[in-house]
C-alpha cells in the first residue's frame, strides 16, 4: 500500500484485513529501489498506488517480479484498475471469510539501518490486544476526539488508528505532518487526543506560533 493519510487508506487497511489479505503500508515517498525490494521479498501480487507515486510505479513496473496487478487511487493516476472504480463494483455484502486470532494482519517492514529491511509479521490478536492495553493504561471517553498526523504507514500509527477504531473515537487525519496545520486542526477540530513521532513532536514543540495556538482541548499528547 503506497497511499498517505487518507480514508482510502483507511478502507483499503482494514477491507483487506477482513478478506484475510495481508497487507503492507509503505512510505508513499519510498523510492523506486525500496519499493522493488519490499514487493519482491513479499512476493506481492497486487500494488496499491496514489496518483503522485504513480509515475514511479510506471517506471519500475517491470522489476516487479510478481505483482500481478496496480490499482490507482486518485484522479488521473493512469494504472489499469481504479480504486474508485472497483469499490462501485464490489458487493455491498459481508465477506464470508473468517478470521482467526493468529492470522497474520500485515507486514511492516523496518528502515534496514543494519542492512536490507527485514519484514516483522503482526497478527489480528497483536493489534487488538495491543489497543486493548493501551485504552486500560490510557482511557478514552465518549466525547474525544484524536487526530493522526503521522504517516499511517509506520507501524505505530496504525496502532494508534486501531485503537481509535476499536473505542469508535472520531478520528481527524491530516495528509501529511504540518505543525502549523496542525495547531490550527486541534483548535478547529477540539481535538483531545493528539499524536505525533519523535521528530514530529519536536518541531511541533520547537514552533514559533505554539505559544499562540489554542490548545485548550488537548488532554493527552
């Protein structure tokens, strides 16, 4: 899955879990030879692609061993299947597959500091239990509201998103990291749940407007 923050990542994560496909969120902004190596270690057959990524998909296409299939999501992305297009298709009923704790859920790969990046296996019963033990250290309300502002392919994130999901929080997502933007959402948005990684959170705390910014709402960062 090469997508940013967005709702079609959103669908497309959780809509593969509960077909039972595995899945594996990259950086959109990979480059062409990560792209290669994640694909051909996973042994892909399907590449999920946004419009701006589409360009370098078309130029690697090729060294893609086993991807049977590209599907774009966005307009004027150019790939043979549109994302749109097949979920206007698709049946509105619930898949009959069953899932079972143990399955695997997806594979996310590490930034192979010592050496080619090594794909890490988690399963359905890990996130779950995951998202459980965080929402008992930490519990969330009725009336929160959490924001993603990190890319939801790093893995952390998408636990975050996860446990969002399994306490029905409403959840505000921002395409890309902006701290600006960002104090301006948690104001607009009375977000009380915020998030950000590590060097995320300190250009937010290192900005020059955060003394100006309404963060009243905030209860957790």
């Amino acid at each position: 899955i090469l997508v940013d923050n967005s709702i079609e990542f959103v669908e497309i994560y959780y809509g593969l879990a509960k077909i039972g496909v595995i899945s594996a969120p990259s950086l959109p902004r990979s480059v062409g030879a990560e792209i290669v190596y994640v694909a051909n270690d996973l042994r892909a057959r399907y590449l999920i692609v946004e419009t701006a990524g589409a360009p370098l998909v078309k130029e690697i296409q090729d060294q893609l061993k086993t991807v049977e299939h590209v599907i774009g999501v966005g307009d004027g992305h150019g790939m043979e299947l549109d994302y749109d297009t097949l979920m206007r298709k698709a049946p509105v009923d619930e898949p009959a597959t069953l899932m079972a704790p143990n399955d695997s859920l997806t594979i996310k790969y590490t930034s192979g500091t010592t050496g080619a990046p090594k794909g890490c296996v988690r399963t359905h019963n890990n996130f779950i239990m995951a998202a459980a033990v965080a929402l008992f250290e930490q519990p969330m309300y009725d009336g929160d509201t959490a924001s993603i502002t990190s890319p939801l392919a790093a893995g952390m994130v998408i636990s975050e998103l996860t446990k969002f999901v399994i306490r029905g929080t409403r959840t505000v997502m921002l395409p890309r990291f902006d701290a600006a933007n960002y104090m301006e959402l948690i104001a607009r948005e009375k977000i009380t749940w915020g998030y950000a990684m590590d060097t995320m959170a300190r250009r937010f705390s290192e900005h020059p407007d955060l003394a100006r910014a309404d963060l009243s709402t905030l209860r957790s960062f």
